[in-house]
C-alpha cells in the first residue's frame, strides 16, 4: 500500500487478497470498498459479492442496480483507490451507453462514462 500525493492506493494483486468472507473488499471506478458486513446486509445476497471479491466490480455494479444503490458506497470506502486503474474500449462504451439511457430515461445520470 503507498501514498501518491493526498491518495492512498493499493495494488490489484493486494485488492485481489481481500477476497473472502469477513475479508471482503471490491472496486467500483478505481474505488476500493470494504464490503465485509455489507455482504450480510446485501438485498441482492452475499453470494454476487463474494464471486466477484478481490476485483473491480464496476460493470457488474451497473448492470444489476437502480441508481439509488451508489449512495450506500461513500459510507464502504475504505480510502484506498486502485493503482494503475484502467477501462477496456467495451466497459468505456457499456457505461456511456447506460448514461445516455439514464439521461434519456431519467434526466440525470450517476455513471461517469470516462471511468
Ligand atoms: C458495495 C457494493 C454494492 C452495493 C452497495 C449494493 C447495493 C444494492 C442495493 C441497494 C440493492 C437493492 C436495489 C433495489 O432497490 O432494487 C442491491 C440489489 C442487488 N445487487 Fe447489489 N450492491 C453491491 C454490489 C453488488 C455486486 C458486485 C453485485 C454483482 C452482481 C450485486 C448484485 C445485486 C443483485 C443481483 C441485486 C438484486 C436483488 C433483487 O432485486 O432481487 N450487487 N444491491
């Protein structure tokens, strides 16, 4: 773990160690979150959480949820952000495609299609 100015970041391989029950963390845009009691608390149950422990969730976080589920992060984020974070062309193109539906549909949109 080491510090970058202000940031604190992690390695994926460190992110990838936090990846079982009561030591469970997840990234959503290059944020690390630790979902270890949340999991319990999961309307959609622990099992989602603990397959995809370890890694960045980012799309898989889109896909199954309202916009009304981002703001349960802030109070999960560990003040960790993932180093080295990067976006394939196919997520960058799946989250501009869900804000443009979200604006659209909703008038607002809560995916940052950049990340
Ligand atoms: C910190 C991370 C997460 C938070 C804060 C969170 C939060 C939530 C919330 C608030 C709901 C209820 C949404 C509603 O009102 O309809 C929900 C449902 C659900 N979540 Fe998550 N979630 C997280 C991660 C994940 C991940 C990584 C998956 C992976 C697929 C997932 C899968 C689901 C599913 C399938 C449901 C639907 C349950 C149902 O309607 O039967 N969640 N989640």
């Amino acid at each position: 773990m080491e510090g970058q100015g202000q940031r604190k970041y992690i390695s994926a391989g460190e992110l990838k160690e936090h990846n079982k029950s009561g030591d469970l963390w997840i990234s959503i845009q290059g944020k690390v979150y630790d979902v270890s009691e949340w999991a319990k608390e999961h309307p959609g149950g622990e099992i989602p959480l603990l397959n995809l422990g370890g890694q960045d969730v980012t799309d898989a976080f889109i896909a199954y949820h309202p916009g009304t589920a981002w703001q349960y992060l802030d109070k999960l984020f560990t003040g960790y952000h993932l180093k080295d974070f990067e976006v394939s062309e196919a997520s960058k193109d799946y989250r501009r495609l869900v804000s443009e539906f979200a604006k659209a549909a909703f008038g607002r949109i809560w995916v940052q299609p950049c990340c």
